[in-house]
C-alpha cells in the first residue's frame, strides 16, 4: 500500500556553470531550460514545484512563466545543501514529508521518472531514493563519468544499493547498472545527511550518495527504462532543442 506523504520538489539551479556557462537561462525552444525542467516536474502530479537559486534572472525567469522559486545562496558545496535551505525557506513548520531533488538541467526528463524515484519511500523503509538503468553499451561500462550502482536485488525491478562508483563494477558476468542523478529524501534523512559533512569515500569518489552509504543511511533504487538527457554541453544542449522543438511541433 502506498503511503500517503506531503512532497516538496525542489529544483537547484545556479549560474556558474564551467562548461555551459548560462545553462539554466539557455533558450530550448522559446523557453528557458529551467522553465522546462519545473514544468516537467510539476507535471508530475506530486505537488508543489520550486525552483530554488543564487540567481535573481534566474528566480525572474521562471516566475516570468507563471511557476515558482525561491533565492538561495551562492556558496553552497552541492545541491543537497542548497535544496535544504530551500526546504527551510519553503516550509519552515516542518510539513513536508519528503523532498524530490530533480536536477535543472534535465529539459527532457519524463515527469513519470520522477514519480517513479519516490515510489521506494512510499513502498518501503528506505531513507533515500533514486533511480538507475541497465548500462547497454560497452564503452559506458568503464567509463569514469558513467556512474554505477552496486546493489542487492529486492524484488522486480528494485535494488538496495551497496555502493556507488566511477570504477567498473560489480566485477564478473552480469548487468552494471548506470546511476541516474534524480533523488527522494524524508525530509529527516535529508536534514541528517546536510548535516554529516562530505565522508572519505564520498571526496575519494567525487559522489556525494556515499556519505549517506557510509553514515549507514539506506537508498533504494528504481531501476527503469531509460538515462534522461542531461544537458552539459553545447551538443547535449543542440539535442535538447532537437527534442523539444520536434515536440512542440507535433
């Protein structure tokens, strides 16, 4: 039985962008990127939708479009702090129940995806969730910025994860599987890893999942069907406007 929970999605943008610099505000077919995202996200039928940012263009931007954000500030270390600051800002009483994290440079990103990373923390005990998909190319297998998930099976279609890495593994016959960076916090799970500062692994990794692995934390996985399409260059951002052109022609 899925349990019934208030959730909050939030939307961390900021500026300063060192390969795409501007990306939040890049036009994908007559839109900022970030509106695109948080309509995406609303569209998930979870609730309120809130794009949060060190950025005033950015914050005018979106509520140009009828949607919704809130400032932050500008020396946050990851987007789990920023999201954080956001929830206190958002729901200082302490009524949400859980957080979405959804990316802001995920233009294309399906809104059934981001449904579908909630569903381990309304099914089960899990403190995080996220998503992952079975890697089918070669080449991603052992590459670096492909990031895997080692995990236990607990039933069709869901894993618990073990550990997350750079490296090729598990090693041995059987499916890698590419982590995709979309997550589902309670909100105490959120307000404890905040709090835990950056953990050995997570620094010698560069992958800021590990400090709720290594705190004890645990993160379910759904896995599915597909990588949404992030943007971090000017050829992912030439894809995203070749996707959403295409779409808002039909």
């Amino acid at each position: 039985m899925l349990v019934t929970m208030k959730i909050l999605t939030l939307i961390p943008a900021r500026m300063a962008s060192t390969r795409l610099p501007g990306k939040p505000l890049a036009d994908i077919a007559g839109k900022p990127m970030i509106v695109h995202v948080a309509e995406r996200a609303l569209a998930a039928g979870l609730g309120r939708a809130v794009v949060a940012t060190d950025s005033a263009e950015v914050k005018a931007a979106v509520e140009l479009h009828g949607l919704e954000a809130v400032m932050t500030r500008s020396d946050h270390e990851s987007g789990s702090d920023r999201i954080y600051e956001a929830l206190l800002a958002l729901d200082p009483e302490g009524t949400v129940d859980a957080i979405v994290n959804v990316q802001g440079d995920l233009p294309t990103i399906d809104p059934e995806l981001v449904k579908r990373a909630l569903l381990p923390l309304r099914e089960g005990p899990a403190d995080i969730a996220t998503l992952c998909v079975e890697i089918t190319r070669d080449d991603e297998k052992t590459n670096p910025n492909v990031v895997k998930i080692v995990g236990s099976g607990i039933g069709t279609g869901k894993m618990r994860a073990l550990y997350f890495t750079r490296a090729t593994a598990p090693y041995g016959n059987g499916p890698l599987y590419h982590h995709i960076g979309l997550y589902a916090y309670r909100r105490a799970a959120l307000e404890r890893f905040v709090r835990l500062g950056p953990s050995p692994l997570e620094q010698r990794e560069r992958l800021e999942q590990l400090r709720a692995l290594e705190a004890g934390m645990r993160i379910d996985v759904e896995i599915v069907d597909s990588v949404p399409l992030g943007v971090d260059t000017r050829e992912d951002l030439e894809r995203a406007r070749d996707i959403l052109t295409s779409i808002k022609g039909n």
